[in-house]
C-alpha cells in the first residue's frame, strides 16, 4: 500500500473500500465490528469493566485476519489509523444499508 496523503475522510472512504474488494475480508470485518457492539453492549449492562480490553483484540482481530488471510495486503490501520478507523465504521453502516455487500 502506498503511502498517500490524504486531504479529507471524503477522499480516503474510496481508497479504504478499494482496499476491501475480497467479500471474505468484508466478512470479517462485519464480524469484528458486530462483536465489538456485541461485547461493548455486554460490559456496559453488567459491569465488566475488563471486557472493554477485548474491544480491540476483536475488532482489529477479525479485520486483520481479512486482510492476511483474503484480500493479502496491509490493513489501511498500519498507514491511516484514524482514517480506517472512521473507514471501518462507515463500511459497517453501509454493509447494514445494503450499499456494500457482503
């Protein structure tokens, strides 16, 4: 992956989807984001403060695995944090919208 700079979020959405073109990467990536809410959900109706330490073992977990696994390249995170952060979220509401498939 390049490095590129990029002016806005607005500029790095099309490049970050590029990045997840194999739909078994995309899986995991739902996977990951859907356990994060799930678990998320879970720490705060119990209590469990600790379960917040397993938010990014899960998330970046499964997205990681997408991309060594499936799509063969380097997370968009390594480069881009913020960006791929927002990126992750986005293409998790645009999976749910119907916009990316999965």
């Amino acid at each position: 992956m390049a490095s590129k700079a990029f002016e806005s979020f607005a500029q790095f959405y099309p490049f970050y989807l590029a990045e997840h073109r194999d739909l078994n990467c995309r899986r995991m990536h739902f996977l990951g984001s859907s356990l994060v809410l799930i678990t998320l959900v879970y720490v705060l109706a119990t209590g469990s403060w600790l379960g917040l330490l397993l938010l990014p073992v899960l998330g970046y977990g499964c997205a990681w695995l997408g991309h060594f696994l499936f799509e063969k390249n380097k997370p968009a995170t390594f480069k881009h944090p913020w960006y791929s952060f927002l990126g992750d979220w986005l293409m998790y509401v645009d999976i749910l919208r119907g916009r990316v498939r999965i």
